[in-house]
C-alpha cells in the first residue's frame, strides 16, 4: 500500500495462505503479550474546535495510524466514526493515505446558539487481520458573532398598501432579531437608509406617514429601505414597498362620438364593429380600468367588458329572418368602473345592416334529365328554368339573375333558348335514333347552361341539362337468313356446337335477343336432343345423334327481343358415321370337343352371325384374342362375310406336355373394317364387337377293369333352396296357402269318404298280381344312381354333346345340365376303347356339369348306355334298358357315394 513501508514479501500461493494467515495472527497475538508494536491511532484521543455555521469539508482535526507487526493495511473503509455523544451527522473521517486521515464537518449545520456545543467522537479502526484500536475525539462548537435577522416576509421584502387622504400616523411595525441573544434581552435599533418626507421609522421599529398622500397628485408607489443594528454594530436591511390605493369618487364619461354605425351583412364571427371609449377621472384618463358591456338583448353582438370594442356573434344575415324586413340594430352600451358599487354610465348605439349581393342565383336543381321521343318536333319546350331558380337577396339589383347561351357536346344544332336568356330550352334539330350523327354521340346530349347575377360579383352556377333520345319501335325483327341448314357427325360428343343463328332488327339500341326451341328435336329418349344458348343463338347437342334412328332433324327456332318476336326453321342433318359396335349371335357360348378331334372339323356346327347397323355384311374382319393357348381354333372366313364357323385349326397335344389346360375361354374380336385400305383405316372410325367362347377338351375314357357284380346304382339327392331374405313373405304366403289348402283337402276328403260309405259299400280285396316283379326287383338291388336336384335352376346355355350329338342346356354357374330332346331319341354309341378289343363292351356316363364325360366298365352285353336326366341330375340305365329312376328304385337299396374324378383332370 502506498505510503508504506514495504515489509518481507510472502509467496501469494494459495495453498500458503491458511499458514500466512496464522503467523500473521500469531504474530499480532505475540506483539499485543508482548508490548510489542500493534495497531493504534496517533493524535488520538484529543480535542479540537470548530466554528459554529462551517460550511462542508471544514478541518476538525488530523490524525494517522501506526499500523501492527504483520504491516496490514487499514480496511477500506476505515477509520470510522462509529459514535458519537450527543449523536451526531455533522462529521466523517476523509482518508488522505494509507496511515494518514482526518476528520471534517460534513455538512449538518452546528449551531452554538440552539445546538450541542462539545461532541465526544468514537473513531474505531480495523486492519485486514482483525487487529483493531478505539480512541475519543472530543470537538468543541465555538461561538461566532451574527448580525440581527428580520422575522418572517420581511426578511426578503414586503409590500404594503394605505388608501390615499388618510391621517398621517402608523403604518406598519418593522420586527428583527439577534442570533446571539436567545433570550430576546438585547434591544435592536431600527432605522430609514433612504430618507423620506412622506414616512418616518421610530427606533423600535414603527413605520408612520408623515403627510397625507394624494393619488391623483402622483403620491402612488413608495420604496423604503429598512435597516436594523445590533449592539456590537452588526447591520442588516430589508425593502418595504409602499403603495397608495386610489379611492373612487367619480363617475366614468364616453369619449367616443359616434353613435350611428353601417355595417354590410355576411361579417365573420368576431369582426370588430365598434369601439366605444371612456375614462375615469378617479384613474387618471386611463380606459383600462373600466368595465363595458351591452344591457339590451341580442344575439348579433357582443362586447369585450375590458376594451369596449363590439363584435359581431353570429351570422348576420339581411336576407333571412326580421333583418329582411328590418336592417336596424340598437344596443344600450354601460360602462362602470368597478363590477359593483361603482360608478357607471350608458349611451345608445344603433346598427344598419347593408344588403350585399352574398348569395348566388339558385336553383331547385342543377341537374336536369330530360327524355325525348325520336319523332319529337321542332320548336317543343323541353325545359323552362324560371320554374326551377331564384335569388335570396332581399334588395335588386342583387335579387336579379339572368341565363347564357346554351353549350354542351351535341347541342349547337339541336337546343336553343327562345328568347335569349328567358331559360326556356326548345328543340331545333333532328332526334332521329338510327341517324349516324346521332348514334355516333350516342343520342345522349348534355346541354350546359349558365345563371349569373345582374350585379357584381356576379355570380353563377352551372346547370347541366341530360337529354336522352327514347327510342321507337320501327322496325320488325327479322333473322339474318330465312333458314338454317346445319350439319353434325353422329359420333359427335353433348356440348358439340351444331350452329348459330342470329336475329336482330334495324332499330337501335339493339335489345337483347332471347332464343329459344319452339318445336322439334325430339328422340326416342330425350324429348330433345338440340339446346339453344338464350342469349347467343348457339345451337348445341344435348347428347349424341343417332343416324340410323333419325337422320334430320327440323327446328322451329324462336327469337324475341320483348317487343317483337320471328321464327325461323332449321334443318339439322346427322351425317352417318361408323359408331356401332358388330352384334353377334350366340354373344356366349359353351362348347365340348373331344381331345382326338380332327383338324378342321366345323366345331360342334357352330357358326356367329352378325351384323352391323352402319357397315356391310362384308366389312367385318374375326381374330381371336386371348385364350387361344397354341392357336387351336381360328374361324372361317376371317373376313368378308357377315357369318362365319369355328373350326380346329391344330390337333391337341397333351401327352407330348404341349397343351396343358383342358378349358379354353375365347375372346373373340369381330372389327367392321374389312373394306378399308390401310390408309383410311388410320382415320376412318373403327368399332370392334367381342364374344366370348367356353370350350372344354374332353380327354380319352380311362378303362376300369371290374371284377365284382354289375355295380349299383346309388340316387344322391341333393335339394339346395335358393333363399332371398328380401323374399321372407314367398315363405309366409305359401306356407299359409299350404294350410289352407291341406284343411280344404282333408274335409273333401272326409266329405267324400262318408258319401262314399252311404252309396257304394265295397270290399276290399288283395291283389293277386304283384306291383313289381322279381326281376325287377333283382334289377333294382343291382342298380346306385346318384340324383342331384337343383331347385330354381336356370339354363343359360345350351351345346351339343360330342359324343351323342345331341344337343343339351346346361346352367353356367351350377354345371346343371339336361337333354333338349325327348330322352328316347337319343341314340345309343359306343366308343371304341384305346385298349382294343380285350377290353369288352363299355358304357359312357355323362358327367354332371359342363366337365369332361367318364366311363365305366359294364359287364354282359347288356344295351345300357349314358343318359342324362332332365332335372340335371345323373341317372344310368340298368340291364333291361330302363332308367333307373326314383320310380322302378328301390328305397332300401338306395345310398350316396360320390363320383370318383377322371383321372385326366
């Protein structure tokens, strides 16, 4: 620290710092037992004085620090003054080093008089290691002698105020005092620094007047300088102003002549009008203590109360009201010299009020629209002014106005004023509508017209005057041509313009024309296939045209414009275009063919014969799409003719693995472009028919070698019932009808039973011939028939079969079948075996379904062959030839087994 004597340095690591601090202390603790050198304050305890009043930062005493053993500086912050006796703010410790400081007054007042005059001190202080030391500095307050002081607002000057022509005598007592003399004991001496012959001071300080003072002698405002002296000879001084207050003893008087003034109407709020003038003696001819104002009532002025000046309030309008009958205003003016008690004084003023020319010549409007018929003639009044204007002013000239001449875009060689200036507007020129000047300014006119005053300023206001030529039927509304003939593809789409027709008559403005469909245009499905846009004539389709049902249409087309009305008819040719798809019949079909069919066999006789509304029968051209695995089938002809045949283009190949699947499904393409060139048939309209063909391949017979009896025949009846849940009261009915219809039958039959009993008693015998007979019986016992019964089957399609040619209906989704012929027509085949003749004798048994026929191994040379049962089901024949039905069959014998599947699938 500066002002120090720098001691042993110690390392400032901090891992030395507990050790340093601990021999510091230690050594303070050894220098305190051992007298050794500590901390204390020198100069201190001591006594010191002061003046009483010191400003701030006055020296009270100095003193130092002797620092301890270890050399640690005083903390900032001390020495302090930590307290003092009697408390006390008045001093505080400046540090002037690091061991020197000092003790000052800080800025409370210290007064000798009124206050403490001793204060005992205590200044502590404090090293960095906590060593400390306490001393006593006593101050002692000295006595400084101060000059008297006045009490009060003399001390910075006091006004005072005596009415004038009073008795001379008291006037006001002067007080002061003397710091010093607490007690008051001490007398001050007071007397008059600057001297006056109208005041005088006695030595206690009594101010008196000497004289009488007249205001309007000049006697108004007097300075005095007040002095005071202690008895040591101390002085001070203060300034008394003195003022003479007028008394008011007469009466106001005008001193402005004029009583009669002309003002012009149409001054702003707050024109000053007038000025009326007065004074009062008692103020020495000065006007602004005078207090003016208006007593009789009005609204057009006011007063200013101080200066006398006049006004205007409002509006003052001549032409309006009383003033147009009556241009004089009077006021009573009163002018006083104080707001009550005073004296005061009233005088008349009179105002006329001027007429000027303030107001324009008016009119109701200014702008007039004014509609003209185009055969309008020469010389017809379309508007008379003077019915529409006027001026307000109440005095002529300035209520005269007159009219100019006639402008405005258009007008010079059609609108007139007759007689000059009158305002009365007559037509001179032709209004003709259809007229090319007047369509080229559109037959609207504007015509501008002036009134202006008679007198200055003269003033005007435009009138704008709209004239507007109404138009006149004249002539009739006619189409542009006396029939339409439009033509349209077929092909094309709804929305497809056809054309346009368009009326329209010679008058102008051309009205809008509304069109519309009175007749024709009707089809099969729309009521018409033609719409007309309303307000442009455009005719469009609804939906497509068909040639080959309507080929022309005729239109009766209507057009109105509101006031007339014209038809017109329009012939609508639809031009032939190719948009129809080939139709062939079968659409579907299914056939069967056995897998060793020979190459070019007509399949099964089958052939597709179509037709084509807008092509020829030798236009169309057959492929095959997808399906035809191996190209088996193709169809002759391929083209150039309306009928064509399905035959077997390649043999089938199962065996070498060449053909896979036995079921084909044809999609056959019939296109109608056969006659056309390659070229055209880029651009010409193609169309393109389909049928689908279901052909199954029905593999060879797989023989079975059987070495028990002829097998049996088992019927399996399978009832499936088709049940609709929307249907739930085909049940209901027929179950209720079924009750109804059994109770019927039994009471018949009882009914029938008892007449029967009464008329005809019989015998009952036992029948000697039995119903069936052995052989049959034995028969029956040999036969197992499988029946499946389809309930609610339909037959969607019919083939023939390929080993019978007969012909067959079979449903599509159940596989039902049944002859389309009485089943006795049918003959009976054989097929010879591929195992030779050792095989023996074999029957064929129609498979259920469309699916591939299966063969069995019969024994004997019995005739039985394959049939099929109407219902769908299969039934065999037995040994005799007979069908085993449920008729010639054996309940008892009867069992389900399921068919055992070809060996080919």
């Amino acid at each position: 620290m500066s002002g120090m004597d720098s001691g042993p340095k110690v390392d400032s690591d901090p891992g030395c710092e507990p050790s340093l601090q601990g021999a510091v202390t230690l050594l303070a603790f050894l220098g305190t037992l051992t007298g050794g050198d500590a901390l204390n304050l020198i100069h201190l305890p001591a006594t010191s004085n002061v003046a009483e009043n010191s400003p701030p930062a006055t020296l009270v005493h100095k003193f130092s620090v002797n620092l301890s053993v270890s050399l640690s500086p005083v903390i900032p912050g001390f020495p302090l003054i930590i307290n003092s006796s009697p408390f006390t703010e008045a001093f505080r410790v400046n540090r002037l080093s690091g061991t020197d400081f000092e003790v000052v007054t800080a800025g409370e007042e210290l007064d000798f008089e009124t206050g403490p005059q001793i204060f005992d001190l205590q200044i502590y202080v404090k090293d960095e290691v906590g060593v400390t030391d306490l001393q006593v500095l006593t101050v002692q307050v000295t006595d400084v002698n101060e000059p008297p002081q006045f009490q009060g607002n003399l001390a910075g000057g006091l006004e005072l105020y005596i009415t004038e022509r009073e008795n001379p005598g008291f006037i006001y007592q002067v007080e002061a005092f003397d710091p010093e003399d607490t007690r008051r004991n001490i007398a001050l001496s007071y007397f008059l620094i600057s001297p006056s012959k109208n005041f005088g001071m006695s030595a206690n300080g009594t101010l008196f007047s000497t004289t009488e003072l007249d205001f309007e002698a000049g006697d108004k405002s007097f300075q005095l300088v007040v002095g005071v002296q202690d008895s040591r000879g101390l002085k001070a001084s203060t300034v008394l102003q003195v003022t003479v207050v007028n008394i008011n003893d007469e009466i106001p008087r005008f001193t402005s002549a004029r009583k009669v003034y002309s003002i012009p109407e149409e001054l702003g709020p707050g024109t000053i009008v007038a000025n009326v003038t007065a004074e009062d003696p008692d103020d020495g001819g000065l006007p602004g203590r005078l207090l003016y104002s208006i007593t009789t009532a009005s609204n057009y002025f006011v007063m200013n109360q101080l200066t006398g000046t006049i006004q205007v309030a409002q509006r003052i309008d001549r032409d309006a009201g009383e003033l147009r009958l009556n241009p004089t205003i009077s006021l009573e003016v009163l002018v006083k010299d104080r707001p009550s008690g005073g004296q005061e004084n009233r005088i008349q003023i009179t105002f006329i009020v001027e007429d000027i020319n303030d107001n324009p010549a008016m009119c109701k409007k200014l702008t007039f629209s004014i509609m003209v018929t185009e055969s309008a003639a020469n010389g017809t009044l379309l508007l008379d002014l003077n019915k529409f204007c006027f001026d307000n002013d109440s005095e002529a000239p300035n209520n005269e106005f007159n009219f100019t001449t006639p402008s405005g875009m258009g007008s010079s060689h059609r609108f007139s004023q007759d007689p000059a200036g009158s305002g009365k507007i007559v037509l001179i020129g032709d209004l003709d509508y259809e007229n090319p000047s007047n369509l080229a300014d559109g037959n609207k006119y504007t015509v501008i017209i002036q009134v202006q005053d008679a007198a200055p300023p003269y003033y005007k206001n435009n009138i704008y005057i709209s004239i507007l030529t109404s138009p006149e039927n004249e002539f009739p509304l006619l189409f542009a041509s006396p029939s339409y003939v439009f033509n349209v593809s077929e092909r094309r789409p709804a929305r497809t313009r056809v054309g346009q027709v368009r009326a329209a008559d010679k008058d102008f403005p051309q009205s809008s024309v509304v069109y519309s469909i009175s007749t024709g245009g009707a089809s099969l499905q729309y009521p018409n296939i033609f719409w007309i846009n309303p307000k442009t004539g455009e005719l469009q389709l609804v939906t497509k045209a068909d040639y080959e049902t309507t080929p022309i249409y005729v239109l009766r087309i209507q057009a109105t414009n509101g006031e007339d009305w014209s038809s017109v008819t329009v012939t609508v040719n639809i031009l032939g275009e190719n948009d129809e798809k080939p139709v062939c019949t079968p659409n579907s079909y299914f056939l069967a063919i056995p897998v060793d069919l020979k190459v070019g066999t007509n399949i099964q006789n089958f052939k597709l014969t179509c037709t084509d509304l807008d092509s020829s029968p030798r236009s169309f051209r057959y492929s095959i799409g997808p399906g035809n695995i191996n190209n088996h089938f193709i169809f002759s002809p391929n083209a150039g003719s309306n009928i064509t045949r399905l035959l077997l283009a390649s043999r089938f190949d199962y065996a070498g693995g060449l053909d896979k699947i036995w079921d084909y499904k044809l999609l056959v393409y019939i296109t109608d472009d056969n006659l056309l060139s390659g070229r055209m048939k880029s651009k010409a309209f193609v169309e393109t028919g389909t049928v689908t063909l279901s052909i199954k391949v029905i593999p060879y017979p797989t023989t079975i070698v059987t070495t028990a009896p002829v097998p049996r025949i088992t019927y399996q009846i399978l009832r499936e019932n088709v049940y609709s849940s929307s249907a739930w009261y085909v049940p209901f009915v027929i179950t209720v009808g079924a009750i109804l219809l059994l109770g019927l039958l039994v009471s018949l039959t009882i009914l029938l039973a008892k007449a029967n009993h009464r008329c005809c008693p019989g015998k009952t015998g036992k029948d000697k011939k039995p119903l069936t007979s052995k052989a049959d019986m034995k028969d029956m016992k040999r036969e197992a028939a499988v029946e499946t019964i389809q309930m609610n089957t339909v037959f969607d399609g019919e083939v023939v079969d390929p080993v019978t040619g007969e012909i067959y209906e079979f449903n599509s989704k159940t596989g039902a079948r049944k002859w389309k012929d009485p089943l006795t027509q049918m003959p009976k085949l054989t097929e010879p075996s591929p195992q030779g003749p050792a095989a023996g004798p074999q029957r064929i048994v129609a498979g259920e379904g469309p699916g591939p026929l299966r063969r069995t191994h019969k024994e004997g040379n019995g005739s039985s062959g394959p049939v099929l049962a109407e219902d769908g089901g299969r039934v065999s024949r037995s040994e005799g030839g007979k069908l085993g039905t449920s008729k010639n069959r054996n309940p008892a014998l009867t069992s389900r087994m399921s068919s055992k599947p070809h060996a080919g699938k």
